[in-house]
C-alpha cells in the first residue's frame, strides 16, 4: 500500500546510500595530486583537495544498499532499488540472494518500481530530473526493455494506486477488472496535487478525475470492486482527513469530519477484503498512532493496537485479508508484528536485529512479507518471512567495502533535561576503546522538522567514529515525530526557538561526560538540521568550534516566499504564516540571515541548484552575509542535484570537502 509516513524522508535517506568508489579526476597544485571538482560543482572557499584524501577514506566510500520495491504477482521475485554506477536504479531479483539484474540506465535515480498486479509483464516506475523531484510516471515493458513516458513531462506526479486486480468477495472468479492507475498531479495549477486516472497500457486513457485544493493530496487504495477510491488529505503532521471518490465520476466525499478545535492525524488506510470497512493509523483519541478498524457502515472505530503506547507508523494487508503486517516505532527502533484480521490477536514473529524495518509487502501467495531491513551494524537490504514456518530469508547482501561492519559502534539511547524540564533523548556513537582521551564530538541534528533520528547504518560516517575517534549524536529535540503528538508540537508557529535550547542542553550534558570533550563540538545538520545548526552557530558560538548547513533555511520568510507552490501552505502550518505581519516579526527575528553578525567560527555550506524545497538562494544569502565578518566559509553547490546529493561523484566530493573541514576546525 501507499501512503504518508512520518519516516518518509529518514527512510530515504537510508535507501540511497552510496556505493562503490568514484574514479576522482585529479591535477597537480605544488606538486601535489588533488581532486579536480567536475564542471558542475560551484566551489567556493575550498581549499584543494588532496587525491590522498580520497584514498584514505576510499573503503567508507564503497557502501552499497538495496531497498524493495515490489514483488512479482505469480513469480517469488521482487524490483528493488540499488546503485551499480551513479545513481539508484531498479533491479530484478530472480530469488534470495539471487544475481541484481539492472533494468534501469539513467542519469538520474529512479524510484519507486512497481509490477503491473496480474501478469507482471511490465512495471510503474517515476523519475525526475537534477532533483527537481518533479517526478513523471513511466512505463517499462520487460520483454521488449521500452520505456514509456506516461505524464506531460513537466508537472509533479506520484507514482499510483493499482486497481485491484482480484474479484471481489461472492463475485465470479472470473470476472475481468479493468486495470488502471489513480495518481496526482500538479499539471493544472502547478501547486494543487489532482487526481488522474490511466490505463498504463493505452496512456490516451489518460484524464483528469477530481480535483483538489492545495499540495497534500495522496492515493490509498482502491474499493475491492474499484467503485471507490480512497484519498488523504495531508494538512500536517498532526492533521489529515480521508476523503472517498467515485472512480467514475470524481466525486468526493469526506469521511472523517474535521471536528473544532481538534487535529488528527491519518497516516494511511486501506480496504478490508469484504469492503465493509477500512484498516487505518490513526491517532485519534490518543497520544500515539494507532491501527484501528472503521466500520463503514456505522463509522465507528474498534482500536487494534491500544496496548502499544508507540506510533503504528506502517502496515499492508495481505491479499487475502487474513493478515495485518505492521510496523511499530519504539523509541527509534522498529518492530514488526503480525496480526490476525479475524481473532484480532498477534501471531509471533522471530526476533529481528535492532535497527529499522520499512516498506513492507505481501506477496500474493499470502506468506511471504518481504521489508528492507538497515542497523548499525548492517546497510539496507531486503529480506522476507514466510508467515508460516517463520524462516526469514535474506535477498539482497550489499557491498560493505570489504569492511567488516559487525564492528561497528552500536546506537546508544541517551537522555537529558532541557530549560524547561523536560526530557531530550538522542543516539550517541562511541568510538572504538583505540582512542582515549576525551573525544571530540559532531552533533547531528535531523530535518523535518517532524522528522526522527534512529538507529540505523552511518555509512561514511563511520569514518569519523572508527579512524578520527569522533563521537556522533544524534538528537531528537521537541518537534521530532515518534514520541506522541504533543511532543510534536512544542516548536510549532513562536515555539521555535525551543528546540534550539534543546540543542544548549545538550551541550551542557556533553560538558557531564568524563569521556566526552566541550570545547571541541561541531553541528551539523540537512534541511531543517541546516537551520538548527545555523541557529545553533548564533546561540552558542563560544560553545561550538564550527557548523555544517546542509540545504538549510537562512530566512524563513524568503523560505516560504519561494519554496514550491505545492508544499508552502503545508510548511505554513509548521512554521508560521508570514502573510500575517506579527509572525512574519517573528520569523524575521529569528532568522539566521538576520543574526549573522554572531556567526564567528567556521562555516561550510552544501545546496543543489535545482532543490524545490530550500531554494539555492537560502544557501546563496547566508555565505553572502557570513562573509562579511571575515569567518571562514566554505561553499559547495551542484548544479545538477536538489534537495541533498544523490549522484555518487557528488556526494564524494562533498564527504572529500566534509573530512577536510572536520579535520581543520574540529581536530586541530
């Protein structure tokens, strides 16, 4: 099933880890071999690389990993995604540990495959280009290797719902089903996400279905005799509504209420086999998200997992109904479950490694339920469970560099109070027993902001931990998703600044640790991270020795002004209205850009050209103005990536430039 998950951004992150080594193109400067940057990186600030570097960190460069996409519905292979050369691809695994056969060869990562549910004699896959993530819908024929573009080539689109390709219950077994897809668009206004309908097999089939207002409209799932569909309408992280449309007409109809004064949240639903009534995560009357049953008929709520006070945070119904595979999320770590639809009671499920579990998929046979598996010692691959003799079968066994990762550090779960009492908790990374002495330390902090920081693979990362004896930490301040709704919610609209304070406490604990050092802190950060660390670097200068923006808000007015038409309402309910004159003070107050005087230690920050949601002009602004007080400012822009780097070439360079500034300003 498809839908929206808090986990969404972290997950994906994991998936397009990097793999293998990129052949550095290298001159000389005073006799010296560097790395010679590609035409399409904006370098600024940067002193030359040395070619040594990259020899020196090289192993930690070589991750693969590998994620599922899909299964085949009358064979046991599956699509996943890895990266053979520069970007993610789509693979075909015949079976377990079978050989990755490549389908896919763009210039560009390929996402989200997924077979056509009868014959699978083909499959939906969505790409964009540099970054931009205007994804289009395409098809890929497997006997013939032709792929088809089947959207207009420049509006943003979802991958699809799948029709139900299964006769509903007492209808003839042979009854034919059409076979389409429902996916969104902004194809109309650019900014609203509307729903399309297409047979992918005849793409003039192609039309509009309904429309709809603002960017956060998703597809569930289709009834069981496709009369229906189901539709979410994202608000924000605590507010969602699922609407149900007539596949035929368009038309709309709400079925959750929107009640005065009260948000909840939907994080995705699908039909039970019958049709009476719908599986959904909810947090409806609670703090946690819950996996409930609606009964259409009477509209009321049985709750299945009350005894779970954690986020139910992703399930998929097998093909026969008898089973709900679920996910939850317990202080970061993810466990599986498996819940009988009938007895409502959980069947037990062999223990899985700690660390997360996501994307999971019932294959038809109705007992193999395939997920991507990642930990700290292990990167994404992809396994399945036979639900009847509990055997978990691994499918995937991606490149570690030779490295043997069985050793690396393992996430530690830290807590500490804030200014206001209440408890922080984060992940600390210890570095091997080698290094002695009190160990300098990299703060890391998560996007989002409704985002987590869990246990998971570091990938290069483990470079710091393992040969520079770095400590990494990985906070979660107030705002991050998996800790109940109101936590949520504490840096929302003037409460920002709040979950900077989280970041003041935190130092403040490191100062306790007899093995960890104050006075040698760097901050880091992507996206929302990257403001944190900005906000951090005015804050509390004389704490940090330097910071790290990675696509980061300078300015959260000029932020909102010129992100995507499709999402600035939906950051309008994190953030703040700045058409509203008192707010836009208040985020005119507290932007860095506007505190950049007190930025006064070192400075590296990293954007792509073509990044929809953090325009390159946030990055553009703040090196501008940092410079202005003669601090030291490294710059790197892509010209080809987006919101983060995804090509392999690029993301070397950058770790290259990253080690660099480390070592010059954290070590020394």
């Amino acid at each position: 099933m498809q839908f929206i998950t808090r986990i969404f951004v972290t997950v994906l992150a994991v998936i397009l880890l990097p793999g293998l080594m990129a052949i550095a193109q290298s001159s000389q400067v005073g006799g010296e071999d560097i790395i010679t940057p590609g035409d399409n990186l904006v370098v600024e600030g940067i002193p030359p690389i040395p070619a040594s570097i990259a020899t020196t960190v090289e192993r930690y460069t070589n991750f693969r990993s590998a994620g599922l996409n899909s299964w085949h519905p009358q064979r046991r292979e599956i699509l996943i995604s890895t990266r053979f050369g520069d970007t993610n691809q789509t693979h075909l695994v015949r079976f377990p540990l079978g050989m990755r056969r490549q389908l896919t060869f763009f210039r560009e990562r390929v996402g989200g495959a997924s077979f056509q549910p009868t014959q699978g004699n083909y499959f939906l896959f969505t790409k964009d280009t540099g970054g931009n993530e205007f994804n289009q819908l395409y098809r890929y024929d497997l006997e013939t290797g032709d792929v088809t573009l089947l959207t207009d080539g420049k509006s943003r689109n979802s991958g699809g719902v799948w029709s139900n390709s299964h006769p509903p219950i007492n209808q003839p077994k042979n009854l034919v089903l059409p076979e389409h897809v429902i996916y969104t668009s902004t194809r109309r206004t650019g900014q609203d996400t509307d729903f399309y309908v297409i047979d992918p097999r005849n793409p003039p089939t192609n039309r509009l279905l309904t429309e709809n207002q603002g960017g956060g409209w998703g597809g569930l799932a289709w009834s069981p005799d496709n009369r229906k569909f189901l539709a979410l309408e994202y608000i924000s992280v605590n507010e969602s509504y699922l609407w149900m449309i007539d596949t035929q007409t368009g038309e709309k109809k709400l079925i959750t209420p929107k009640v005065p004064n009260q948000k909840i949240f939907y994080g995705g639903a699908v039909f039970s086999r019958d049709g009476q009534g719908l599986y959904v995560i909810t947090d409806k009357d609670a703090e946690f998200s819950r996996l409930a049953y609606i009964n259409l008929a009477t509209m009321e709520y049985t709750f299945l997992t009350s005894h779970i006070n954690w986020n139910v945070e992703d399930f998929d119904l097998s093909e026969d109904g008898k089973y709900l595979a679920f996910v939850t999320n317990e202080d970061g770590a993810s466990i599986l479950h498996l819940l009988d639809t009938a007895t409502r009671k959980e069947k037990p499920l062999p223990k899985l490694p700690l660390g997360q579990v996501f994307g999971i998929r019932w294959h038809r046979n109705n007992q193999d339920l395939g997920f991507t598996l990642i930990s700290s010692q292990a990167t994404a691959d992809v396994y399945s469970l036979n639900i009847n003799t509990n055997q978990v079968e691994r499918w995937t066994e991606s490149e570690t560099g030779g490295i043997n990762t069985s050793n690396f550090a393992e996430a530690e779960l830290i807590r500490w109070p804030s200014f206001d009492k209440r408890i922080i908790s984060g992940f600390l990374y210890r570095p091997p027993a080698k290094f002695t002495g009190k160990r300098p330390v990299i703060i890391d902090i998560h996007g989002g902001p409704e985002a987590q920081s869990r246990p998971g693979f570091l990938g290069r990362n483990n470079y710091y931990l393992n040969e520079l004896g770095i400590a990494l930490i990985y906070p979660n301040v107030r705002g991050s998703s998996g800790y109940g709704k109101t936590f949520l919610q504490l840096d929302n609209g003037y409460k920002r600044e709040d979950s900077v304070k989280d970041i003041g406490a935190l130092l403040d604990w490191i100062k306790t640790q007899p093995d960890l050092d104050p006075d040698r802190v760097l901050v880091t950060g992507g996206s929302y991270g990257g403001y944190m660390s900005l906000a951090v670097a005015i804050k509390y200068s004389d704490r940090i020795r330097a910071s790290i923006n990675i696509v980061g808000i300078s300015n959260f007015v000029t932020f909102l002004e010129n992100t995507e038409g499709y999402r600035r309402d939906l950051r309008r309910v994190e953030y703040g209205d700045e058409r509203d004159p008192k707010m836009r003070a208040f985020l005119e107050k507290i932007s860095p850009l506007n505190n950049a005087e007190k930025i006064t230690k070192p400075l590296f920050v990293i954007h792509g050209q073509n990044d929809p949601r953090v325009p390159v002009s946030e990055a553009e602004q703040i090196v501008r103005t940092v410079r202005k007080n003669n601090t030291p400012v490294w710059y790197l822009m892509a010209k080809d990536e987006g919101h983060g780097f995804s090509k392999k070439k690029n993301i070397d360079f950058q770790f290259y430039a990253t080690v660099m500034f480390v070592k010059k300003y954290l070590l020394q």
